[in-house]
C-alpha cells in the first residue's frame, strides 16, 4: 500500500510534517484553547430547556420539513436557536426562539449560518 506524501501541519506558523491534519502539539494546544460547552450555556439549565422543549415538539420544524404533515416529519433529536446565539443570548431559553431538528438538518443549518460555514466558501 503507497504512503501517503507528508504535508506541513494547517496551523499557520507551524512548520512540522504530518500525515494529515494538525501536528499532535497543535491539536493538544488547540484542545486547551477551547471553550467547554458549559461556559457557552449549554449546561444542565440548557438541558431541561432543551428536553421540554423537544417534548413539546417532537418533529422536526426545519424549513423543508415545515411544509410536510407533522406526521410525516422525522423526529427531532436537537434544538435549534433561531438567532444563532446559543442559550447565552438574549433569547437564549425563550421557547420563541427555539427549533426542533434532527442531528443532519440542525448541522447543515449551522454550517450555511455561521461565520467560516458554507455560505463563506468560494467568495
């Protein structure tokens, strides 16, 4: 089986070979970096907001499953916040300001809205 060629680590400044991806101390500093989920609002409050919320509404309420009967709909498994910002927000536990969604529809509305997401590639 051919090896595949080694290339520089994606981490601007970092000049270390890898096989794919960031180099181990890039990846280790980057896990240090990163905000938990809890200090973004996602803790148990955010939990039983989003539980009675997905009892409430237990179908999917994305745009294209909108226009389906709610029996057709596939069952939502998360919880969308319609002003994309988070149960820290404002509105962040305001049921207005929530939609229910399954994991693929959820993850491809987050990727088309937020910054560095689909709607940024190839401008």
């Amino acid at each position: 089986m051919p090896r595949k060629a080694m290339q520089v680590c994606p981490t601007p400044g970092c000049p270390t070979l890898t096989q794919s991806g960031r180099c181990e101390a890039c990846q280790r500093k980057a896990g240090r970096e990163r905000t938990s989920a809890a200090a973004k609002g996602y803790d148990t409050r955010w939990a039983r907001t989003r539980a009675a919320y997905l009892r409430a509404h237990p179908y999917c309420e994305c745009d294209d499953c909108e226009r389906q009967p709610p029996l057709l709909r596939p069952r939502a498994t998360e919880v969308n916040h319609r002003d994309g910002l988070g149960p820290l927000g404002p509105r962040g536990h305001d049921w207005a300001n929530l939609q229910a969604m399954t994991k693929a529809h959820h993850s491809r509305h987050t990727a088309k809205e937020q910054p560095g997401g689909w709607n940024d590639r190839g401008r």
